[in-house]
C-alpha cells in the first residue's frame, strides 16, 4: 500500500514514520510512505502557499496553484490516487472506515492549514473524514492518528494480526478488560477465570466482559449493534445471572 502526505511542515513527520506500528509497517516495506513537501510546487522566493481569502472572511487559505501543480505531477509519474482532506466538516472516521482505507493501493492526504483550503481544490478530493467536532491548526496530528488506525488493519504491520481483531470496535464492540501479573496487587484480585486455562471458558467471559463494557460505555454502539446468535446467548447469560 501506498501513503503520501501532502504538508508544508514536513519535518513533523521525521519520528512519526521510525516508531512504532507505523515504522515497523515502512521498514517491513507493507507501506511505501512519501510527504510531499507542497513548498515545493510554489513559485516565489517566500515558498508562498497561502493567500488572504476573498469576500468578507478573516485568516489566510490555501492556495489553489500549488496543490494543483503537484496533483498534476503525482498522477502523471505515479497514477491517480485517492485522496482524504482531513476536516472537520468530514465525515467521522471510526475503524470501519480505517479498514476501507487499508483497502486501497494508493491514498494521499492532504494535509490543510490556516483557515482551510482554496474550495476549488475539493474538485479532487475525493472524500473529506473528520476526527471529530473540533478544530486543529493543522491536518497533520490528525493525519497521523488516520495512518497509525490503517496501518494496524495491513496484515503482518502488528505482530499477531489476529489481536487486532480483539481491539476496540473493530466487530462493533468495546475491548474487554485486560489483566498481567501479579495475579494479586494491592487486594486487586484477577478473575480467577482468566487463570483457569479453559480457553472456551475464558473467551465466553471475555465476551460478556465486552458487551457489558459497551453498553456502559458506549451504548450507542451497543443499540444499534447487529448482535450474532454467539453474542445473544452471551447477553441471556448475563441477564440469568443478574436475576438469580
């Protein structure tokens, strides 16, 4: 899979791209990741990118010229890729959307400052995602947080691929609890379940342990949950054992 960001800082990218489950996704080579430096689509001495907007608006914008020029560029040495806007007039992203995203061959980020970008760039664009109901400076903090999402989807990026099947929201439900040793610290005790080396066991507890975990935390997830006839039983488990 290819990644390439688009940014006028792309020194904030130097130590993002050597740690972690994004570092070990480059060096394994199961993403080929470039920053496209867009100061370098630019004209003037200054490397000017951005422009005081028309009308009555306040702040600087985008310009259109330079991300333009480097777009035209990218698809005629390498392809049309598909391209995110980082915004917060996107939509939400959430795993399914990182999954969808790990899907493609080639995504490139465009990373926006100021006040956002020059409106006639959103012709190729092809879809605005958002991290949430807030404002950054910039789309690049965001950026890393959709990368890091994507590359945990690639199988072989995490060292067990079917861990990442276990994490939060990736079948619909919040991770269950998770414990290490001691078995017993400062009177907080294990399940004794966990420590009884029944796997069929210990998978059921888990799972009830994840549904009661959604429902408190996030129960708008767990309403419109399409729940499997596996987690069914679970939840009359669970109501059975409340009642008795």
């Amino acid at each position: 899979m290819k990644i390439e960001v688009v940014t006028t800082i792309p020194e904030l990218f130097d130590s993002f791209v050597k740690f972690g489950v994004v570092g070990r996704a480059i060096s394994s080579k199961r993403i080929e990741f470039t920053v496209i430096n867009l100061r370098d689509y630019t004209h003037d001495r200054h490397k000017t990118t951005d422009d005081y907007t028309y009308g009555t608006g306040i702040g600087m914008v985008m310009k259109v010229e330079p991300v333009f020029e480097m777009f035209d560029e990218y698809v005629k040495n390498y392809g049309r890729p598909w391209i995110v806007y980082p915004s917060p007039q996107g939509e939400i992203f959430d795993q399914q959307k990182a999954i969808e995203l790990s899907s493609k061959s080639d995504v490139m980020f465009l990373c926006g400052r100021y006040e956002g970008i020059d409106e006639r760039i959103m012709s190729i664009v092809d879809e605005e995602i958002s991290i949430g109901d807030f404002v950054v400076s910039g789309g690049e903090s965001v950026t890393m947080v959709f990368i890091e999402a994507i590359a945990r989807m690639i199988p072989g990026v995490v060292g067990k691929h079917a861990s990442v099947k276990d994490d939060s929201f990736f079948a619909g439900l919040l991770d269950h609890s998770n414990y290490t040793r001691p078995p017993s610290y400062r009177g907080m005790e294990v399940p004794e379940i966990l420590r009884c080396g029944d796997h069929a066991k210990i998978g059921k507890y888990l799972l009830k342990d994840a549904i009661i975990r959604t429902a408190k935390k996030r129960p708008d997830l767990f309403l419109k949950r399409d729940f499997t006839l596996e987690e069914k039983a679970a939840i009359v488990e669970l109501l059975r054992e409340k009642t008795c």
